[in-house]
C-alpha cells in the first residue's frame, strides 16, 4: 500500500479533480487515478513524508469557523476600507505569537487560513523559536490576537495533526 | 446568450447580487492598494479580492453553469482552492522581502529579526 500509493491524500485529491474537470466515466477515471498514482510517486522523491492527519472533525470543524471568520473579516476590512480616509483612527500594527506547532503541513495550513481572512497577514515564521510574526490591519488590543490564534485556530490543529 | 434567457428571475438575481458582492470587493481591494500608505496595510488590501471577491464570483458561475448545463457545474472549486492555496505564498515573498529591506535600512518601528533562541 505504502510503496505504490505513498502519498494516499494526494493522489485521492488529484484524482477528484481529474473527474471534476472532465465528464465523469470509467475511461477518465482509470486514466485520472493512473496520474494520480504516478504524481504521488513522483511526489514522494521530493518529500517522502506523507502528511499525518490524526482527527478529520477538528478539520471539518477549522474549515466552519473560518468560512465565518472569511466573512466577517471581509465585510470589516471593506467598510474599514471605505471609513479610513474619513476617520483616521485604524491602527495597524506587527505582533509576535509564539506557535506550539511544529508540524509543517499544519502551519502551511495555518497561513492558508490566516492569509485568507482579510485583517491578518503571515510575515515571517521562525522555525528555530518557533513564533510567527504577523501584520494587523486593525490592531485593537495585541493579548486579543495571541488568544485568538492559540485557542480558535492552534488547538484545532494541534488535535487535529499528529 | 439564449440559454441564458431561461433563468429564473430569482435565481438571475441572485447570481447578479453575488457577482456584485464579487466585484465590488474586488475593486475595494485594488482602491485600497491603490490609497493606503505604508507598504504592510497594503499587503492586506489584495486579501478582499482573493477571498470573498473570489468566492462570490465563483458562486455565481457556479449557479448560473449548474442551471444552464442542467448538471452540477463545480470546476470554479478548483480555481477557488488554487487561488486560496497560492495567495498565500506571494503574500509571504513580499512581506518578508519588504521586512529585509526595511531592517537592512534601519526603519523605526519594524520588529528585529528574532534573536536566536531568546526570543519569548
């Protein structure tokens, strides 16, 4: 199993695009796994480590919280966008959050999700220390974004990667 | 165009209030990029237009396709992903870049780069 498929995530995912962007028959769907197979095995030359996910419902449960959060931090940096100008008082600024991941894959996911609520963006991550540097749009109280990282995003990585 | 004509006025507006919602944070972005000053408030600008601005566009051609093909038209999920997956890769050059630069020069008020190993 391990040998042929090892990277087992990879090549499911590639596989449903496959289908996704052509009709959906038998043909496609040998040929699309065959592909699948094949980039899986030339994947794993270049990173022989197979991303290790221990639980899915915290990931299931990462992806609800952050479509709301994608919303409601849209609709606050648009109208943040909009009363600038007007107001003047929004305060951007830098803040260090010291990380308990470690787990590569995890953090790529963590940036993905914090690149994708507007309002935050990841600067530098310092692997040795292991704190991430990040740039507010709207920094209201610093301890605010610490706990929020740490207790809506890092647990639910956290129990969700090995 | 004509296929077009057979949707439902509730599902045709629908799709026009999602393109709208789309584009208008598209654009809010690029005028955010566009007026902001400092080169870090401007890094989250672009952010508007590649989450929600995406995603409602993508909505819309999602119900709009699906209606017209008479099938489930979901190819616009794979730009979404790739879109969501690659964004943040640019956002780190730029913003680790801009941090190089401005503590070679010796800006105020950037954070130093971290010390090894005493750092919180």
């Amino acid at each position: 199993m391990s040998r042929f498929l090892p990277h087992p995530l990879l090549s499911c995912a590639l596989t449903l695009m496959w289908l996704l962007l052509t009709r959906f028959s038998l043909g496609h769907l040998v040929l699309g796994s065959a592909i699948a197979l094949f980039a899986g095995l030339a994947f794993a030359r270049i990173e022989p480590q197979a991303p290790r996910i221990r639980a899915w419902t915290p990931l299931l449960r990462l992806v609800g919280i952050v479509s709301v959060d994608i919303v409601r931090s849209n609709w606050a940096v648009a109208r943040l966008m909009l009363t600038n100008g007007r107001h003047g008082a929004r305060k951007s600024g830098f803040v260090r959050i010291p990380l308990r991941l470690r787990d590569p894959v995890a953090l790529a996911v963590l940036a993905v999700v914090l690149t994708a609520t507007p309002g935050t963006a990841w600067l530098e991550y310092d692997p040795e220390a292991g704190t991430l540097l990040l740039h507010v749009f709207d920094m209201i109280d610093e301890a605010e974004w610490h706990a929020l990282i740490r207790d809506r995003y890092e647990a639910l990585l956290l129990e969700a990667f090995a | 165009m004509t296929a077009l004509a057979t949707l439902p006025p509730w599902l045709m507006l629908l799709v026009a209030a999602l393109l709208v919602l789309g584009s208008t944070l598209t654009l809010l972005g690029a005028f955010g990029l566009l007026h902001l000053k400092s080169f870090y408030d401007r890094l989250h600008a672009p952010t508007l237009g590649t989450s929600w601005g995406t995603a409602a566009i993508l909505l819309a051609s999602m119900l709009c396709w699906s209606w017209v093909q008479d099938r489930v038209f979901v190819h616009e999920l794979v730009i979404g992903l790739c879109v969501m997956v690659t964004t943040p890769v640019t956002l780190m050059l730029l913003g680790r870049a801009a941090l190089h630069r401005d503590r070679a020069e010796g800006q105020p008020d950037i954070p130093p780069a971290p010390d090894r190993g005493e750092q919180d």
